[in-house]
C-alpha cells in the first residue's frame, strides 16, 4: 500500500465549543484519517480546556495509524499535553512551547472550592504521567517541570526530550525572542507574533486548505458573555471591556455572597438573643447570667442553647425557696457528684446554674460531657 499522509490544523485557543471544540477537531481528524497511512498535525495553541483537550488526546492515541505533530508557532499549557498523543514530535526551529500545571478556580462554599481543588490535582497527576512516559523523567524531575511558566525553545524541548526532532521553520517572518525576554512572554502575545504569518505562509500553494486558525475569538467572548450573564458588552466589544465586565460581575457576587453571609450571622445572633430573653421572662435565668449563655449559643449554635435551657426550670419564689432549703441541703451530698448534666437539669436546675460561676470547670465537663 502506497504511503499516505493527510494534514490536519489545530491553531487557537482549545474549548467547549467553535472550530477547536473536541467535537470539532475529531471530525476534522477523521476525515483525515479516511484512507490516509499516516496523519500530520499541525499545532499553533496557547492551550485551552483540559477536559476538551483530554478528548482529543485520546482520540489521537487510539486512531490506529502513526500521528506526527508539528508545533509550527506555538504550543502551549493542554496542547504539550494533546501532542503527547502522537507517535513523534516535531518542532520549527522558530517555535516555542510552554509547560505548566494546570489550573482553574471556582466562585461558591469551601465544599466547592475543595472539590475544584481535587479535581485540578488529579488532573495534575495525569499529567506527570503523560510527560514522565515521552520524557522518562522521574517523578520528582516532573513536579519541577510543572512549578510556574516554563518557556523551551525547540533545542531546549530536544533537550529535554518532550519533543523527538527539529524542523525547518514555516512562520519565515517570525521576529526571534531572546532567553530574558521568553521568560516574560504570555501564550496569547507569543501566539499573536506568529499567527499573520501562518495565515499567509501556509495558505499559498495549498489548495482546499481551510486555515483553523482564530484570531481576536469572538466565539471566546460570546461564551464569556452567555456562560456570565455579562450586560453592557457584545461579542464585538472589546477584550478589556469584556474582562471589565467580568471583573465586576465577580465583584457583584462576591459583595452579594459577602451580604448573605452576614444576613445569616445576625439572624443567628437574633434567634439566640431571643431566646435567652425569652429565658430570662421565664425565669429560667437571670439577666446576669445572658452573657453566659449567649457564649454557649455563639460556641456550639442555636440548637445546643436551646437543649441547655430546656431544661431548667423555672426559678422558685423565695418563700418556696425557704421552704425547701432544708430539703435541697439534705441531698446537696456525695449522690451528686456522679450527676450527669440531665439529672441536675431535673432536680437541681438552679445550683447548675450557680455552678457556671462557682466551678466554671465543672460546669464546662458536664456540658461538654452532653453536647460535645
């Protein structure tokens, strides 16, 4: 059979949807495939989604047919993951790639920032083992590659053994970017320095060839601004405007989750007032007592504050209590050192009560003894 190579582009940013969505890049891929014995991928990305980009790196491992990648410009963050699929790399002797681990956020409950959390590590885990199988680096060696932005040039990438060969350049009229400089770059402006050159260069002589190549995306804003519910700004805004109203987005539903938060604290802080008043009408405490059992409402919630308070009885009237002073001094014995935080609650409400001031200790081992 004769040999076959078809050729196939992923130049931009790597998302959910448009030109370099998974979907997207797979039905370009397989077209190429059809018939073809070999297929070439050219790449020109500053990287993108990790999921989307996982798609398509396991779509290219498992074609069946020998993939070469090509980095043409740039080849940046998801896309030094993607080119791993293929069975040889090559860079332009102009490129640059750049390697970092991945990252992310999200807005909402430590719960969902700990998931996120999760969730980038065991990305991150792939990673290394991805870049440890092409590099046969040792895991500590690819913990290092992953700390902060690293820049390679294609002897640097060769050097390092992510890519398997060096080629002649295509974007001829590429300006070179000294070592001090390329630590400063960003993925987007080298990005840009290359992209009007491949749109020229690559397109003269190539017949039937569709560049995939995204310039200032308006589909990347027209996701922000769907995905954000952004006002004020279009597809056809500009980038700053649109990272403006991003910002400010953010900034409204951060002053707003900040707002709620506190609108919880003082209705708490309302309910537990309440209640040790209602206490106090009762009779159950004294006004001098409040700030003691507001601590243990604002310590251990509304909930623990009330199951404290059910418990206590009415406070007698004093010539009740002269009555029955007798009879509370015959039981005030050793019985009652082995008490649990309910019996005195029943039988002896008010010398609990007077225990909180007189053997505070005590008082703090019988009610951690019931609620903690």
């Amino acid at each position: 059979m004769a040999k076959k190579i078809e050729t196939v582009r992923l130049y931009g940013e790597i998302y959910p949807y448009g030109i370099n969505s998974a979907n997207a890049f797979i039905g370009r891929f397989d077209e190429a495939c059809k018939g073809a014995t070999e297929v070439d991928v050219y790449l020109h990305t500053q990287g993108g989604d990790v999921l989307e980009g996982t798609l398509i790196y396991n779509h290219m491992k498992s074609c069946g047919i020998p993939v070469n990648v090509y980095i043409v410009g740039v080849c940046c963050s998801m896309g030094t993951v993607i080119m791993m699929a293929a069975n040889r790399v090559y860079m332009c002797e102009n490129s640059y790639l750049m390697v970092h681990a991945p990252s992310g956020g999200c807005f909402g409950t430590a719960v969902m920032m700990e998931k996120a959390a999760k969730g980038l590590r065991g990305m991150e885990k792939n990673f290394k083992k991805i870049y440890a199988a092409k590099t046969g680096k040792n895991e500590k060696e690819i913990e290092e590659l992953l700390v902060g932005d690293n820049w390679f040039t294609a002897q640097e990438a060769a050097d390092e053994k992510l890519i398997d060969g060096i080629v002649a350049p295509i974007a001829t009229g590429v300006t070179q970017v000294s070592a001090e400089e390329l630590k400063t770059q960003t993925p987007t402006a080298l990005y840009n320095r290359f992209s009007a050159c491949l749109t020229k260069g690559e397109t003269e002589g190539k017949e039937g060839y569709s560049i995939n190549h995204k310039t200032e995306s308006e589909m990347d804003k027209a996701g922000l601004i769907n995905e954000f519910a952004l006002t004020g700004v279009t597809a056809q805004s500009s980038d700053v405007d649109v990272q403006n109203a991003l910002r400010a987005k953010l900034d409204a539903e951060t002053r707003r989750a900040d707002a709620a938060e506190q609108a919880n604290k003082d209705a708490e802080k309302k309910r537990i007032e309440d209640t040790i008043d209602a206490a106090v009408h009762a009779k159950k405490i004294t006004a001098e007592q409040k700030a003691l059992y507001v601590g243990i409402g604002e310590k251990s919630g509304l909930e623990a504050l009330m199951a404290v308070l059910s418990g206590l009885k009415p406070s007698p009237s004093l010539v009740a209590a002269t009555r029955s002073g007798n009879a509370a001094s015959a039981t005030a014995g050793g019985v009652r050192e082995g008490w649990t935080w309910e019996q005195w609650q029943k039988e002896a409400p008010r010398e609990l009560e007077a225990m909180a001031k007189s053997d505070p200790e005590k008082f703090e081992a019988l009610y951690n003894a019931a609620f903690k």
